[in-house]
C-alpha cells in the first residue's frame, strides 16, 4: 500500500487514512492497530494516532482511552450483541441498523447471516440478509430518534422486518 498523500498544508490527508481503516474492517473483519496502518501507510504511528484522534473527534470513529479503534460505523472492533456473518469473514454489528447494512455496504458478499438475542427475553433470531430485499420476519426493531425541538429521545418502532426486538403483535 502507498504512503498517504500530503495535503496543501504538508499535513496528511484523513480521509485516506479514515479509508484504510474502513477497508480493513471490510476486508478481513478485524480493527487495524495504529501500528499496521502506520506500516501499511508508511508513516510514523504518531501521526497515525493523531489522525485517528480527528477521525474521532469527527464522529467517524469510536477510539478507546489508548487511540484503539472500538468501532467505525457499521463496524464494531468487539462483540455488542449482532455478529454478521459472510462466507469466509464475521463481522460485528453495533446494532441492528449496522448489522443489515453491511451486505450493502460490502458489495461483495452474495448475503451474510446476521444473528442476535432479543435483550428483553434472550430469544435467538438469525436472518439471511442480501442487498436485495428485507429478509422475512415479523420481527420489528426500536430507534431512538430526537424529538423535535425538545432534546430528548423517544423508541420510533421500525416497519421494516429483520430486527433483534420481539415479534409484532
């Protein structure tokens, strides 16, 4: 892999680096250690970490308290309740939504199986999930999303099948 380009400033260019940290989660499944990028990318893992740093303060990436990459959306460095599945790669999912969006974001998966428990009575669910269409299910999943103008949270059921939440009644 090639060294990360300079920008106009003699700084390195971000999104580079923010790229070769999602190809790596969607190559192999696995978080890239500052070290490996900065070997991969030819650069000193200083400057690695510093960008990851502003990835993060950017909201691209999820950074524990030693710069280790804990997610970058949809992907998850540890297990948070949905693995995903392809023929030769697992993949962890942060939630629902990440979990389903991976064939689509893949592209070179024919389908995965995305498997979880439901949180309110540890009943398994598992999908076949292509970039085709929803996979059949009456199961529906719960979103928080912002009220409007108040500040706070409410549950918005989706209507889309393939969730970990129970079954629709």
């Amino acid at each position: 892999m090639t060294a990360l380009s300079r920008d106009r400033t003699g700084g390195f260019d971000v999104e580079r680096l923010r790229l070769a940290v999602y190809r790596a989660f969607a190559d192999d499944g696995r978080v890239p250690a500052s070290d490996g990028l900065a070997e991969r990318m030819g650069m000193a893992e200083g400057e690695v970490r510093t960008g990851l740093r502003q990835l993060a303060s950017a909201r691209h990436l999820v950074l524990d308290d030693q710069d280790r990459i804990l997610m970058a959306h949809p992907f998850s460095a540890v297990p948070m309740g949905f693995s995903v599945m392809g023929e030769r790669t697992l993949w962890w999912g942060g939630c629902a939504w990440d979990s389903f969006a991976l064939p689509h974001l893949l592209g070179v998966e024919q389908g995965v199986l995305v498997a979880t428990r439901c949180r309110c009575c540890d009943r398994p669910h598992a999908w076949n999930v292509s970039d085709q269409a929803p996979p059949p299910g009456d199961q529906v999943a719960h979103f928080l999303v912002p009220r409007s103008g108040s500040g706070t949270t409410s549950s918005t059921p989706a209507t889309t099948s393939g969730s970990s939440a129970h079954p629709s009644a």
